[in-house]
C-alpha cells in the first residue's frame, strides 16, 4: 500500500472503528439490523464475507467488506475517510477486495450502488464495472430495521 498505509483483515473486535469510519464517511447504517455489533460478529463468524480494513498506524481509514454466496462475489460498504479522498485508497481497496473474493474461487465480482451516489459509481466504472439499466434491485425484510 502507498504511503505507508496497511492493509489487513479485520475482526470482530474492529467493530466500533468500522462503524465510527461508516459514520464520518455518510453511509447509512442499521444498527438494529445488519450492522449490529452482534451481526458484524456473526457474518465474520460464517466464513463467507472478509472485511479488509486500511490503516495510517492504528487509525482506521478505510474498509471494505468482501462477500460471496458461492456463485458470485459481491463488494459492499466501502468506505474512506474524508480526510483520505480522492488520492486512490478506494480503488486499492476494490483491487485488494477482487484478489481476495477470486482466491475465494469467485469469476463474477459485483457491486449494487444507488443511483445518487455519482462518486461511487463514477469509481466503479473506473474500475471496470459495467453498469446494467435492465436490471431492479427487489428486497423482502423482517422490518425496517434489517
Ligand atoms: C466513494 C468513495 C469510497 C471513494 O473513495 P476515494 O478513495 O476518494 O476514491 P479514489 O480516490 O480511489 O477514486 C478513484 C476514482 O473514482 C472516481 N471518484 C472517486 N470519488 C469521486 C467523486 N467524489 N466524484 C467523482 N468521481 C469520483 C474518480 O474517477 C477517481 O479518480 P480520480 O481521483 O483520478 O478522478 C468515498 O467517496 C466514500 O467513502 N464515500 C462515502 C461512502 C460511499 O458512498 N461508499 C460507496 C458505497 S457503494
């Protein structure tokens, strides 16, 4: 990594830095439902989703989380930290988030990125990914909480 920044995979123990990084960088989050301390833990736990954290020392800069469902590899909740924008750090953390999701066996990678978000998808498609006009994002939840 560039600048002296590491990359590493993080814990469960790494939970409140991930959700203060989630927080100054504005992406929404659900701590009753998926990004629960108690849920964080567990998704780590069940061996299909790999948080890559990016660190200026000990501080917590960026994050990515890696998972597959065993067809297809997905990148979510990607995150850098104000003060490190616009100088690549995202664009490693996807290269970073590809490497791992293809040792895990995965051919396809994708991302679901809503339609406001223009940094995010302008990054995507820098990085490669092909956006798709004919296809809906559907859900089903327990609550609105999840
Ligand atoms: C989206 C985000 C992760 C980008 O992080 P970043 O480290 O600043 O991105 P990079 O420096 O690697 O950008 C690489 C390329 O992506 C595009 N890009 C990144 N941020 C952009 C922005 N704000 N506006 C337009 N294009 C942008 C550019 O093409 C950029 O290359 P350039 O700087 O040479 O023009 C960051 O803005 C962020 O954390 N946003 C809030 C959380 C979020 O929305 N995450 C995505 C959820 S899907």
């Amino acid at each position: 990594m560039r600048d002296g920044l590491t990359l590493e995979v993080l814990v469960a123990a790494d939970y409140d830095q991930v959700r203060k990084l989630w927080a100054a960088a504005g992406l929404p989050i659900k701590p009753n439902g998926r990004d629960s301390r108690a849920q964080f833990t567990q998704q780590i736990a069940i061996g299909t989703q790999t948080i890559l954290g990016l660190r200026d020392g000990k501080r917590l800069i960026g994050v990515v989380v890696t998972t597959h469902d065993g067809r297809k590899g997905w990148i979510n909740r990607l995150a850098i930290h104000p003060d490190y924008q616009r100088r690549g750090l995202a664009r490693q953390l996807i290269t970073a988030a590809e490497e791992t999701l293809r040792q895990q066996g995965m051919t396809i990678i994708a991302a679901l990125i809503e339609d406001w978000n223009k940094p995010s998808l302008a990054l995507f498609q820098e990085a490669g990914y092909i956006v798709h006009d004919d296809i809906h994002y559907l859900t089903k939840r327990d609550s609105h909480d999840v």
